[in-house]
C-alpha cells in the first residue's frame, strides 16, 4: 500500500479504536489542454497522477457517518444520514462528502452508518483537483460498502453535483478522469456526450506538474464569471452551448457582444479545436506540434481568457527558455494561480528543473514545486 493509504488505516484504528474494513482512493489529475471547455459541452485531455486522497472505512452500526480530517489538524464531522443536504457552517472539507451521501441517499439508495478516515498527497490549490479526488473517493467508497452499483461515470455527475450544492459551476472533467483514469493515457471527454477515448501517452515522454505555490480557489467569482460569459456568448450566437460555434460565427456576431465575451468565446472555440489536433499529436508523438498547441492554449487563457497571473506566465517561459521549440507547456486549472503542466523528453527534465530552480524565486519570492508524474489509473476500491 502507498503512505496515504498506510497513513489512512493507522490513523483509523487509532482515533476509532477498531481496524477499517474497507480502502478507497482516487488520485488527483493534471489537464494536458482543454482548459474551461468541459462546461462548454467541449472537449478536454487529463490524465490522473500520482497523488490523490485515500478513505478507510468501517460500517458502525448507526445512521450517522463520523469522518476524521487527518490532514486537517485531525478535524472531525459527524452528520445524520439524509437525502436532504445540511451544510454544516464552517467544516467546508466535509460539505462535499456531507453532499455526495445526501445526492445518493435521494436517488433512493441505502446507506448506513460508517466511520471514515480521510488523508491525501495532492497539493492543496495547486489546481490538481483534490476536491475531485475527495469527492470521487467517498462516492465510490459508499457505492461499494453497500453494493449499490453506482457507474463510475455517475458517481462522477454527483461529484459534480457536490460543486454546485457548495458554490461552483464547475464542468465534469475532473471528476470523470478522478473516477475513470486508466494508467499510461490520457482520456479524451466528450463533456456533451460524456464518450470517453483513452490516448496512450508516449512511455518515453514525462509528464511534469510544477505547482507555483500560489493558492486558487475556484469558490470564488472569477470562476462563475467566466462561466457566464460564455453562456452569454452562446446566447448571442444562437446556440446550445460554445461547443457548437465556430469561429465564423464569432466572428459574423462580434458586433453584437462587447470585447471581453467575444474573446471568452474565442479561447473556448479554438481551444476545443486544439483538444482534438493535440489527440493526433499525441497519437503520432508529434512533440513539435503538442508544443505548439499547448502554448497556444497558454496564450489564449491569457489573453483572451485572463486566468493566468504573472507567477504562472513567468513559468511557463522559464521552461520554454529551457528547453526551446520543443517545450510543450501551458497553465494547467481554473486559473488564477496553481501549476503548470509540462510534457517533456527525459532529457530535458533536469535542465527544467535547475531553470525553475534559478529563475522562478526571483520573479514570485517563492520556490516552485516540481512533481514528476505518468499517468495513472482513476479510483479503486478494497476490501481489508
């Protein structure tokens, strides 16, 4: 077993006095493009890392479920079980797993009384999904104590559904990759269709994540903006959502919306369409036109989406100064800080490193943190 889950069965017999009966984890996940196109009905390419959150469990023979922060000072919550979701006022760790059984519980499945302990590795606002993984993780957890059989594609739309009960609109991406990751690919989402499409990962490519150490948080309002912006953009253009615009069409309507929706809906536009060349490349082990389609992701969040913050820019061209034409590198996330994602040969990954190493602390007063990671599979379950 990995630390988290050694960490999570230690700390589970310590603070309920018995052993779990039951593991689950999920890991976090990086996004390699297809960046606020999931709630756009478009397209994205995560693949899930190294790090993610681990549950022990056991079932305690009552109707409330007693969960144990382990990372968070020892936290602890303890809630009635109820289809009806109670928020509770401060614990905001707790309100996504207080969601995910009230979601459950009303679609009419049972579910008993269990104590919980709940312990992760990913980086907290480093923009890896670690409500995600939280929440996919506790959903499956439950779906498998009580054999209640939910898909793994279900229990992530509940995951999503904990975002919204808890402030954010967020799209399915994260949590599906969570939930159905599968290990050396990426996985292409069809986020209208909900079609999945594993795309192997070259083996002799690495996969970098360097976290700026600049915390997001998604709860706040940029995020909803965004959102909303282009729900106003395909309200003008006529259509279901900016999935089904092209630029054509932007461009025909543009003087029917102000500067700011019209280059929302220029970076979600031609980022789908960068989603589906960045598959061939891939595909192909086209380094040279992964490179070149991952910063133009980058340039359009920037520009025209206006998500990156000068940490995030600043990494991203230490890296392209490091490694040159071939530097396959974007901000990764919601935005507004978190990491960067760089795929890259191993050959380069020192030479990456000894550039962040030199340049990154003067430019934002802060190191950089540098995770090497593949891809790896999405939640599993165990029984002790």
């Amino acid at each position: 077993m990995s630390d988290v889950r050694v960490k999570s069965a230690e700390a589970f017999e310590k603070h309920f006095g018995c052993k779990p009966e039951y593991l689950c984890y999920a890991p976090g996940r990086v996004n390699l493009i297809g960046e606020h196109t999931d709630y756009n009905d478009g397209f994205v390419l995560p693949c899930a890392i190294k790090f993610g959150t681990a549950m022990t469990a056991r079932k305690n023979g009552t109707d409330k479920i007693r969960l144990l922060a382990i990372d968070i000072n020892g936290e602890t919550d303890e809630f009635t079980i109820s289809g009806e979701y109670q928020a509770h006022e401060s614990k905001t760790w707790a309100n996504y797993l207080r969601a995910m059984t009230s979601l459950i519980v009303s679609k009419g499945h049972k579910v008993e009384g269990i104590d919980v302990a709940i312990t992760g590795d990913i980086p907290l606002g480093s923009g890896l999904s670690s409500s995600a993984s939280l929440e996919v993780t506790f959903g499956n957890l439950l779906s498998s104590i009580f054999s209640l059989n939910i898909p793994l594609q279900e229990i992530a739309l509940t995951g999503q559904a904990c975002e919204a009960l808890n402030g954010c609109k967020c799209g399915i991406m994260d949590q599906t990759i969570v939930a159905c990751g599968s290990a050396d690919h990426a996985l292409l989402i069809d986020c209208r269709s909900l079609e999945l499409k594993q795309i192997p990962v070259p083996k002799e490519l690495d996969i970098l994540i360097v976290n700026s150490n600049v915390k997001h948080a998604l709860v706040g309002g940029e995020y909803n903006e965004r959102r909303e912006q282009c729900e106003n953009a395909a309200k003008i253009l006529g259509v279901k959502a900016l999935r089904d615009a092209t630029m054509e069409m932007l461009d025909a309507a543009k003087d029917k919306m102000d500067d700011v929706t019209y280059r929302r809906a220029r970076h979600v536009i031609t980022e789908d369409d960068r989603v589906l060349e960045a598959v061939k490349a891939f595909e192909q082990g086209n380094l040279a036109k992964l490179s070149e389609l991952m910063y133009a992701s980058h340039c359009s969040m920037r520009d025209d989406f206006e998500i990156t913050i000068p940490e995030i820019d600043g990494l991203v061209e230490i890296i392209r100064e490091a490694i040159g034409e071939n530097a396959a590198v974007r901000m990764t996330g919601g935005g507004f800080g978190g990491s960067v994602v760089a795929v890259v040969d191993p050959k380069n990954v020192e030479k990456v490193k000894a550039a962040i190493d030199e340049k990154y602390e003067k430019i934002a007063g802060r190191k950089a943190t540098i995770i090497e990671t593949h891809a790896f599979d999405g939640t599993v379950f165990t029984k002790l």
